[in-house]
C-alpha cells in the first residue's frame, strides 16, 4: 500500500507555475531522493504534501486519507521538518519538545515517553536542559529531528535536513536519517549527492515543476541518461567537436579545459547509448588519430546534471 500518493498536482503563485502535474506514490519503508534544481519545485511539493500549501489541481492521499477530506488524521501521519528548521532559541530542548508536542495534542505520560524515545533515537540527551540558542547546528538539527518524529509519525518529509553542516555533522545525519528509514517512510530533499547514494534507495527528480526521472538510484546509474565517455583526438578542435555532435549516438560534447595540444572532449551518449563505436569509426574515416577512447566513470551528480539539463 502507498503511503504518500499524488495524482496531477499542481501549484502556481501568479503567472509561475510551481508543480505542474506532479504525480507518484511512495511506499511503507522508502528513503526515497527528492532532487531537483533551485527553483524546481521541490519545496512546494513538500508544502503540498504537508498541507503548509493547498494544490490549484490534483489530489494527495496519506495512508489512503485525502488531506483534503480528512486533513488533520492526514497531517498526525506525518512528520516535517522545513529547510528552515523552525526552533524558539530561548526555549531549552526540553521545554521545545514538551511545547511541540502540547501542538500535537500529547499530555501526561504519554508525552513524556515520546519525548523519551525522540531524544534516544536522535542522540540529543545531553543537550536536553540547554538552550537552544547555544546549541551547535547540528544539534539543532537534531532537536528539529526530533520534533519531526515526536508523535511517531509514519512518514517524514524532510527538506535539506543537512544544509550548512560540516562534513562530520552531514555524516551523523545521515546515519540518523538511515535509521529512522528503517521503520518508516521518508522523502528526503537535498542537493548533496553523497547523501542521496548513501540513504536513499529511489530517486524522483523534478524540473520546472514536473517529475523528469522516477528510479532506482542503481537504475539510473546504469545508464539512462546513456554512456558518458572521453575522446582526446589528433584534429582541428572545431571540426572534431562539429562531427562528434553530428553522432546518431551522441547527446552532447563538452570540451574539457586545459587539456594540451590535442582536443579532448567528455561526450555523453544519447539516452541508453555507447557512442565509442560510433567514434571510433569517425575517427578512422576522417583519419584522426585517437589518443585516449574511455568511459567516464559514472556518477550520481553527472547523472543529475544529464537529465536536469537535457530536460529529459
């Protein structure tokens, strides 16, 4: 059953249009990567889901619950946290968690336990009677973390839960993230793709507002966006990059800088395509000689950038 469901939503503010027909479904159990260029959409899908937003067109179901319809059973079952983690730096911790929970109508011991079982499962317990204000960021981070999943929601929707953090702060998110995974639904926003890979196991990536990839992180790896490859060639640069972009095979040639006497380019294969044989045999008409014929090893970020900037 799909926890999280959109079908055709849409989002404008004036004449821009935000989400523009956006529909998926997110299952019990995914970290699925929400991924997109500044200004994509991203964040006003999440408002959407979060009910922060109401759609113009479309509609979103919560465990099977319109949060149209039925829109405070719909929000207890979720958990956010905003890019702008949304803290009161003169409270302590505890006194944030025991106010964010009397919003979430907890009380008594019932309260106390979930605070209990956010503060162990966020690692927050030593700054639990310390200000806000004084906290590092990523402590803050935490403690919004914990705000998120202190009514035990079954899905998080977390948008750039990492930004501004050091590398070692990003790498103990993660690693929470990862766990809160494991018993619940989450979607993740982020720009970092080291995160993405080590998180989440599928991507859905959006551009001007609407979903241009949907899959596996290891699906998309695999070539969707076609074999990236570099060719060093012994030719007239404007000539060889010329015939290189007429290739059946070929999407798009981009010089790399710097790199001597000889043209280099990195070339990337149209969707599912090697374009090596097809350059190899151009060189041996034109009579260049091939200095270097390999494929770039491929990367999440590279992948990102094929499809965001093809629009494909």
């Amino acid at each position: 059953m799909s926890l999280v469901r959109l079908h055709d939503v849409s989002k404008s503010f004036g004449n821009v249009r935000a989400v523009d027909g956006v529909s998926f479904s997110i299952g019990r159990g995914e970290v699925v990567g929400f991924l997109g260029p500044n200004g994509a959409g991203k964040t006003t899908t999440m408002r959407l889901i979060t009910q922060a937003l109401e759609p113009d067109a479309g509609w979103i179901e919560v465990e099977g619950m319109s949060v149209a319809e039925a829109p405070i059973e719909a929000r207890r079952r979720i958990g956010y946290l905003p890019e702008r983690n949304p803290l009161f730096g003169d409270m302590l911790v505890a006194e944030f968690l025991e106010y964010m929970g009397s919003l979430r109508a907890l009380s008594g011991r019932d309260l106390r336990t979930r605070i209990d079982r956010a503060v162990e499962q966020t690692g927050i317990g030593d700054m639990f009677y310390r200000p806000i204000d004084h906290l590092s960021k990523g402590y803050r981070q935490r403690t919004g973390l914990a705000q998120a999943i202190l009514s035990e929601p079954d899905v998080l929707v977390l948008d750039e839960p990492t930004e501004g953090l050091d590398p070692s702060q990003r790498v103990e998110i993660r690693k929470l993230i990862t766990h809160l995974g494991a018993d619940r639904t989450v979607l993740l926003s982020t720009h970092v793709m080291q995160e993405v890979q080590a998180t989440c196991g599928r991507l859905l990536i959006i551009k001007d507002g609407r979903l241009i990839a949907d899959g596996t992180v290891d699906s998309l790896l695999a070539g969707k966006a076609g074999v990236r490859v570099r060719v060093e060639l012994e030719a007239g640069s404007g000539e060889a990059r010329a015939a290189l972009e007429g290739l059946s095979s070929v999407e798009r040639v981009a010089p790399v800088p710097e790199s001597g006497d000889r043209p280099c380019f990195v070339v990337a294969g149209a969707a599912g395509q090697d374009p090596r044989p097809d350059i190899f045999a151009l060189a041996r008409d034109r009579n260049w000689t091939v200095w270097e014929l390999r494929r770039e090893r491929e990367d999440l970020e590279q992948i990102f950038r094929d499809l965001t900037e093809a629009g494909a």
